[in-house]
C-alpha cells in the first residue's frame, strides 16, 4: 500500500515512515503543503500534517479532497475539538492526535480503506476465509474450523488475526511483538512461541506457521485442506 506522508517535523515523519515500511508500507514523504499538492505519483493513503509550514494543513486537505477520493487521515498536535470537526468536514477520513504510536496509525489507515470499498463490496463481507477450513470473523473476534469454533486465548487471536494479515509473509519476532503485545514489552519472547505452538496445535491441518531461524515466523494456508 502506498502511502504520502505530509509532515514538517523531520524526526516524527523519519520514525512514521521508518513503522510504515517495516508493515510493508511504500511511504513517500514531503513536508510541505506545496509538495504535497504537487506530487504526481500514485498512492493510496495521505497522512496529512495540520502544521505545515507554509499553508495550513486544513487547506491542503481541502485541496486533496476536491481532486479526489483518496482517503485522507489527518494527523496533528492539534487537539481541539473544532479542529477535528472543520478536518472532517473538509473531507478527512480520520484524524489522529499527536502523540501516537505505528500501530495505531497502521490501525487507522486499514479502517478508512475497508470504509473505502465500494458498498457492494463492503455490503458482501462476512467473515474471512482461509482455504477451505478456517474462517476468521474479525468484527466478531471468533475463529472457525470446519464450522466449528475454536476457543482461542486472547493472544492468540491477536496472533492469528496479524500473521493472517498477509499469509505468506515473513514477519520478524520484533514485528509480532509490536503488534500482538506492546511496543514496549521487556519480557520475554518465549511468550511468542508458547503461542504459535498454541495455534499449531489448535488449528493442525488447516495452517502451516513456519518458523525462520533468527528472523520470526511465516504463516502459510494449507491448500484444499479439506479434499480427501
């Protein structure tokens, strides 16, 4: 996913930018109203900066929004009310107050782009589906295997619900830590692999988790798990 980060601040947009692209992120960052207005690629998100040092930043979201539908998420030190409602109803997405942490932005840019889909693609959704056994119903926070529900551990939801993020991908211990604990966790990690064990067990035959050497953890969907 393709991100344009609009922020003036060089170590908050240099941290910002450094979380997105260990998610997966494409970031490019400008840190003025004019450059932003100006950038000609392609990108799918706007983190957009109110204190911008040359325009104000509710301006700049205007400009965007009467260009396109691109999703805008606003993110300021500017905590008062009146500021959220004019940056909503100028045509932002979301707005996050300074300080915040990846996670939460990360958290932020997956909801307006779900909100994104069309209606009728939004209006289909249900829960999804991996292969042909397991289905992970997110607004519900329930796991099924072959219809039936598997009684997960509150981490080890949080586990699956990130590694079925992006099936496939190899996530580092770091990264797993970051999002399914803390940030700040100091415990530990063994933690993480009494719970990919848990998961293994739990869910054998319909999942592969992976474990790289050194690195973290790769989740992979079995195929046509449930063929004879």
């Amino acid at each position: 996913m393709r991100v344009l980060l609009v922020e003036d601040d060089e170590p908050v947009a240099q941290s910002l930018r450094r979380g997105l692209i260990r998610y997966g992120f494409e970031v490019e960052w400008v840190s003025t109203g004019a450059a932003a207005l100006g950038h000609e690629g392609p990108y799918d998100v706007v983190l957009l900066d109110l204190g911008l040092p040359d325009t104000d930043g509710l301006d700049v979201c205007r400009a965007l929004r009467e260009r396109g539908d691109v999703p805008i998420i606003v993110i300021s030190a500017r905590s008062d009310e009146t500021d959220r409602v004019v940056g909503l109803e100028l045509g932002a997405d979301d707005y996050v107050t300074k300080p915040f942490g990846v996670r939460e932005v990360i958290a932020r840019i997956r909801a307006v782009m779900r909100r994104a889909q069309p209606r009728t693609e939004v209006a289909a959704a249900g829960p999804d589906t991996y292969g042909s056994r397991l289905s992970i119903d997110r607004k519900a926070a329930r796991v099924r295997l072959d219809g039936e529900e598997v009684p997960l551990a509150p981490k080890e939801y949080d586990l699956l619900a990130f590694l079925t993020e992006e099936p496939g991908a190899l996530m580092s211990r770091e990264q797993i830590m970051e999002a399914v604990w803390d940030a700040n966790w100091f415990g530990p990690t063994k933690t993480l692999d009494v719970h990919v064990a848990a998961l293994r067990r739990k869910l054998a035959g319909a999942v592969v988790i992976e474990a790289v050497r050194g690195v973290g953890f790769r989740l992979e969907i079995v195929k046509d798990a449930g063929a004879s």
